[in-house]
C-alpha cells in the first residue's frame, strides 16, 4: 500500500474534525503528490506529541527555523510505510528518544497551518507518543533546544495548535 493511500484510509477512519478531515480528503483526491513537499498546493506531514512515562509532561522542541516550541513532526518521506510511521520516525529523530509508542487510537488530531515562503500549507496528522521510563533526550541539528514541560506550562510558551494537541492528547489519556 502506498503512503498515499495509507493517509487516505487513516483520515477515512478519523472520527473527528469532519470540516477538516474532509478537506484533508479534497487535497488528496485533488494532488496525487499531496504526501510530498515538493507539492506546491500543500502537502500532509506527520508529528508526535511526546509525553513522559509518567504522563504529567511534554517535551518540545525550539524549531530552529521557526523558533517556536512545537511537537516533533516534520515531512513524509519514501521510506515511511505510513503515516505513523513517518510520525514516529519524526519523533524518534527530533527527540533522540528511541522506543517512543505511539498511542493506541490513531491520530489525535489534525492541524492545518500555513507555511511562510514559498506559501503553501502543511496538513499536519499529529498522534502523541509516550516515552519509556528512563528514556533520555538528544537535540538534533532541527532543534535549539528541547525541553519538558508540565500541562501548565504550554499555554506559556507554545501556540494555540500545541496547546488543542496536548488538551486532545491528555483527554486520549484520561489525565
């Protein structure tokens, strides 16, 4: 199955969202290389919101382009067997934690955000991971810093699309 179609039956199967979810679809059906960044329409990326074993933190990452704390997430790649899978490969590579899970449930939710220069827009599937106990993080070259955060805290330091990402993530996890 392609990662094409892997994104088509995960958004099939997302309950929420339907505005979105559904315009997810139109780009989809509309750009047969909408999984891709060379699609100057937009294209679908994939992030992780990762939470510590305990389930009381997350960690960000300061992106360096951006400069703004965010979840782990970036591009789909050829590689990627899914969506999932390219959001745990983000993940795993951004926080240089290895063994991170996905949560049970598939995406948590969807965020589509407009990207400066060339302007284009990402729509982003975003799951949550949860790390192992002991697990220690490692900035990679994309980031400037990393760092957990309590729930409190977000609302602080992020935006408003990381802040509906954890509030999402936290009702998934019942905390």
């Amino acid at each position: 199955m392609s990662l094409h179609d892997d994104a088509v039956l995960v958004l099939k199967g997302y309950e929420d969202q339907q505005e979105l979810r559904q315009a997810y679809l139109a780009h989809l059906a509309a750009h047969p290389d909408g999984m891709w960044k060379a699609c100057e329409a937009g294209h679908v990326t994939a992030s992780a919101l990762v939470i510590d074993p305990e389930r009381g933190r997350v960690l960000l990452t300061l992106h360096r382009k951006l400069r703004m704390w965010l979840q782990m997430g970036g591009h789909c790649e050829p590689g990627d067997a899914s969506l999932a899978a390219a959001a745990l490969r983000e993940a795993t590579e951004e926080s240089g934690i290895p063994d991170l899970a996905l949560l049970a449930g598939g995406p948590v939710r969807l965020d589509r955000h407009p990207i400066p220069s060339p302007c284009h827009w990402h729509f982003d599937v975003q799951y949550a991971a949860v790390a192992a106990p002991g697990a220690a993080h490692a900035i990679s070259d994309e980031s400037l810093d990393l760092r957990w955060f309590s729930y409190d805290e977000i609302a602080d330091v992020a935006d408003a699309s990381v802040l509906r990402l954890t509030e999402a993530t936290r009702a998934r996890l019942g905390v």
